[in-house]
C-alpha cells in the first residue's frame, strides 16, 4: 500500500507539471513547444501512475484507488498551486480538502477488500 501511494504520489507530481507547468514556464512559447513538453513530462507520469494502479489493486477496491489518487491529486495540486505558482490559500480551498476527506470517510466505510 506505500508504494501504491509513493508512486501516486511521484506520478501525481509529473501530471500537475504536464498540466500547469508550461503556465508559468512555457507561457510565451508556441502552443506546440508546450504540448510537446507537456507530453513529455506526462511519459515519466504513466511510468508511476500505471504500476501504482497494478500494485494499489490488489490493496484496494477500484472506488478506493480512485479516491486515494484523487486525494494525492489535490495535495500535490495545493502544493504546487501555492509554492510554485503563488496562489494563495483560500477557504474554499480548504473546504475542498474537507470534502476529500468525507470522499475518503464514504468510500472506505466499508473498510478494504479481502
């Protein structure tokens, strides 16, 4: 279960750097540099994402996997949100992770598979 949520985690990193990155970095590059950059960085993603999905699988129903990577996604976006691009925290911000946390409490009520 640690090394599904370590490579989410690393995989998760990559894609919100494919995503948004090129907002800061490539903005007054040419539309196809930054998709051709994009690509590249989410390469290095799928080599995390895909072997944490195989490995989380055998932990975790594939609701909970979702969820768990959704988690991971908004943390490692929040980070990245406010230490690389500057937004600030807000209240809603704040009141998102809330709901991620009732998302978590809904779906593992039922406790793990198996």
């Amino acid at each position: 279960m640690i090394r599904t949520v370590l490579f989410l985690g690393i995989s998760n990193l990559f894609m919100t750097f494919a995503w948004y990155g090129h907002l800061k970095n490539l903005k007054s590059s040419a539309l196809w540099v930054a998709i051709i950059v994009s690509w590249s960085i989410a390469l290095f993603e799928y080599c995390f994402q895909v072997p944490a999905n195989r490995i989380g699988y055998q932990f975790f129903s594939l609701p909970q996997l979702k969820v768990v990577q959704e988690i991971i996604t908004m943390i490692v976006f929040a980070a990245f949100a406010v230490f690389y691009m500057g937004v600030p925290v807000t209240r809603n911000l704040l009141w998102a992770g809330l709901c991620l946390i009732g998302a978590a409490f809904f779906i593992f009520r039922d406790g793990l598979p198996g």
